[in-house]
C-alpha cells in the first residue's frame, strides 16, 4: 500500500484536484489520500489560502466584527471547486453552512473551538474529492480523523501523538476503497478538535504510513525535488536525488520547508521511504528519503539558514566546574517556557541559543532576575538578530577538513561568524552570525561544497 499526501498548492482550484485524483487512479496501490487545505492558484493574483481565510476569520471574529468578506470569500472558493467538478451545489453549501456555523461558535478561550474552524479548509478539500472520485464511479470514502481515532494532546504547547492512535488507524489497511483523510488535525481523548502547526497534513500522511505499515509514503507538492538550498537563497542550486531520514530532519527543522520536520519520526520507526514528488510534474524523479543512503557522492548534502535566533551569554570563573549548574540553568529556562536549541560551553562561560521570539523584554527581564537571584549569574549579555546557517551532509564525517573550508569560505567574504558547533555524529555544523549575513554567507558556503568541490572523490 501507498499512502499520497497532497498539499495546498497541488489542491488549489477544481483542475488541479482533477491531476491529484489522475495520480492517484494511476496506481492502484495509492489506496489512502491525505489532502491539505485548499492553496494560492496560480491564476488568481493576488489569492490566499483557505487555511489564511480561516484564520482571518478568527481574528475577525475575536474582534467583534462579523468577517463577512472573508466568509463570502471561502463560500465562493468552494463553490468554485464543486461547479469545476461537476458536483453538486449542495455539498459546498453544507459546508459553507458548517463554517458559518463554527464561526459562530467562536470561544477566544477555547482552543478547540478554533482548531475545528481551521480544519475546516482540509475537511472541505477531502469531502469534495471524495465526492469526486465517487461521481468517477470509483469507490473513494471520506474519513474523518477524530472518527478514526487520530488522537493527539497537547504537552507544552506541542502536538503529540498518542500511542493509540496507531492501533485505530491499523484497520485502513485493508482497505479495498480509496481513503480520502484530511490532513492537520485530530481528536484529544476529550473528543476535541486538535491541530498540528502548519503543515502538519505531511505529520497525519506519516501517521498513516506507519499505521498501516504502508510501503511508501509519497508527498506530493509543486516542487520537482528537494533542492540542495531554498531557492529562495540559491535560484538555481542542485536538485537532490537521495537523503537520509538525519539529513532530511536536520534541514526541515533549521529551514526546508517542503516536508515538517515532525513528519518523518513515524515513518522512520517502520523504515518506510518518503517519495517527494511533484504533481504537476508526476513523472519527474523527485527526490527519494530513506534510512541509509546508497551511495553519497557529495560532501554536503544541504545547506538550510533560518533568522530570528538570539544567544543568551553567561559568563562566571570555571563555571564548568559548577556541578549541576547547567542543570539549573536550563530548568530556570524551562520554567519561563523558553525553548532551547543549542547549548555551546567553555571554562567560563554558557550560551544558549534560543528563538528570538521566546525572548519578548518581559521575559528576558524574568530571565535575568532569576539568574541573579537564585544562580547568581550577573554577567548575562543578549545578543539578538542572529541567523543560523547549517551544513548537512552523511559525508561530512568521512572528510577531513570541512570546518576548515567553511570558515576559509566565509573569511573570503569578510563574514564575521558568532559562534559555531558541530554535531558529535559529523552530519551538521551549524554557524551563528548576523542577520545581515546571511544571504552572502549561504552563497560563499554554496559556491565552496556545490561548485568548487562537487564530489567526494575531489577531496
């Protein structure tokens, strides 16, 4: 079994759903389908997702005002959607009628009742293909995951997923019907509405892989493959072939946006490959990730950069010897709901490298009364505006000398580097500097591991 998660932009006007459900009569394997909410359409300038309509109308709503424009906005979309089909008016009516209604539900203290409106957009997008495929002749089921048994909590100010949810999702896989599953949410064992961060359908298409023991999960975008740099950094850098479960998840986490992050824990536990593919372009190679590479042919497999990080510097005398104290240190950070990412030390001093947005003045004015007070950490210095660029590569630690060509790249280019750490395993580095170099530092790395030294066997 195949289990194909499609995202906004490969299910954004009636057209493009028509190419999704192709793809999928394509093979008889792709037995379960997960769909995201409807995306920005190529032909419509300017156009919003769904999913950013749905959130308007919340803020509208919170606000005391009636988000009627926005509410036409989403009835038209879907209605647009049905008649491109050939469905029905009746089936975006009804839900059009469930999101007024829901709107009108509205608690600005209940999450819940927020989430259920959100997960409306993937709701929709699976109950029109579902219906689609059904006007097709085809046997198609629209499944919804709080019925499954998709449940989920949440565990300081995450999503997780129970263990149960596997075992209520099992019997999908026998299946004889095409499963239509919105993405993004589920159930709390309360019976409430939960959703992942945005775009957590990749999440509930792995969740399902690994239930159903699928043999490959496919994620389906409007990309021909996962690229060696954002393009948005690099326009033309290398499309990559292969990558590894560590590589993918090093790089979603700091930058890549083609796939979560937390979407490749489930699949990894059962070893299922992840396809990423391009649905306007089915027949494209797309880029394959798996658990053990077959052959590495480059020293870098990627290279990802995200801004708005800060370090919080604290510098007393052989702190090092202090034992426990970086315990404290971090409990006090934990207390105060602050996320740490990385933790570089020496004889004197501590860093912590956190979001920039954990660090509002309040809470860094928190932050510094309680290393005072009760560690008696006086020398506390922020540093704020910083970018973390990693390099990612299985092969970075059968090489020598990669630090070394990366720092020589950067001081060709006068870059100032704040701090830098290596991962114990070889397989990222990750360098910290300011924001404004970024971009030139993303260049000169590129330049160094995708041009001038383009393979293993060069070094």
């Amino acid at each position: 079994m195949i289990v194909c998660k499609f995202g906004g932009s490969s299910l954004s006007d009636a057209s493009q759903i028509k190419q999704v459900c192709s793809i999928v009569l394509e093979n008889p394997e792709r037995k379960i389908m997960v769909v995201s909410a409807p995306g920005v359409r190529k032909n419509v300038i300017p156009d919003r997702k769904v999913t950013d309509i749905l959130l308007s109308i919340i803020e509208e709503t919170d606000a005391g005002r009636d988000a009627i424009e926005d509410r036409r906005l989403i009835e038209d979309r879907l209605h647009g959607i049905a008649k491109g089909l050939g469905l029905p008016d009746v089936i975006a009516t009804d839900l059009s009628t469930d999101i007024n209604r829901l709107a009108s539900q509205l608690d600005p203290q209940n999450r819940s009742t927020r989430d259920a409106l959100v997960a409306m957009g993937e709701v929709s997008s699976a109950q029109l293909i579902a219906a689609y495929l059904q006007m097709l002749g085809h046997r198609a089921r629209y499944v919804d995951p709080r019925e499954a048994g998709l449940t989920l909590t949440y565990q300081a100010s995450a999503t997780v997923i129970l263990p149960e949810t596997y075992e209520n999702l099992a019997p999908l896989s026998l299946t004889d019907e095409i499963i239509v599953f919105p993405g993004f949410f589920g159930v709390t064992p309360e019976g409430k509405t939960i959703t992942f961060s945005r775009g957590g359908s990749d999440i509930t298409g792995a969740i399902l892989a690994a239930a159903v023991n699928a043999r490959l999960y496919e994620n389906w975008t409007d990309r021909d493959s996962v690229f060696a740099v954002n393009p948005e950094f690099i326009a033309d850098a290398v499309p990559l072939g292969e990558m590894s479960y560590r590589e993918m998840r090093e790089l979603a986490y700091i930058g890549f946006s083609i796939i979560h992050h937390e979407a490749l824990e489930p699949v990894m536990t059962k070893d299922i490959p992840i396809h990423i593919k391009n649905t306007n372009e089915p027949s494209s190679p797309g880029t394959r990730i798996i658990k053990e590479r077959t052959h590495i042919d480059r020293i870098v497999t990627g290279i990802a950069a995200a801004d708005n990080f800060c370090s919080v510097n604290l510098r007393r005398i052989l702190i090092n010897q202090e034992v426990g104290i970086l315990s404290k240190i971090l409990t006090i950070f934990a207390e105060l709901g602050i996320n740490v990412h990385h933790v570089p030390t020496g004889i004197d001093s501590v860093s912590i490298v956190i979001r920039e947005e954990q660090l509002p003045l309040e809470i860094e004015l928190a932050l510094r009364q309680r290393l005072d007070r009760e560690l008696g950490l006086r020398q506390v210095t922020v540093v704020r505006q910083l970018s973390i660029i990693m390099l990612v590569g299985e092969g970075i630690r059968d090489t020598v000398g990669v630090m070394a060509r990366a720092m020589t790249a950067m001081a060709k280019e006068q870059i100032s580097v704040e701090m830098v750490i290596l991962d114990y395993f070889e397989i990222s580095m990750v360098f910290l500097m300011r924001h404004y170099e970024r971009q030139r530092a993303v260049s000169a790395l590129y330049r160094e591991f995708f041009e001038n030294g383009l393979s293993l066997q060069a070094n």
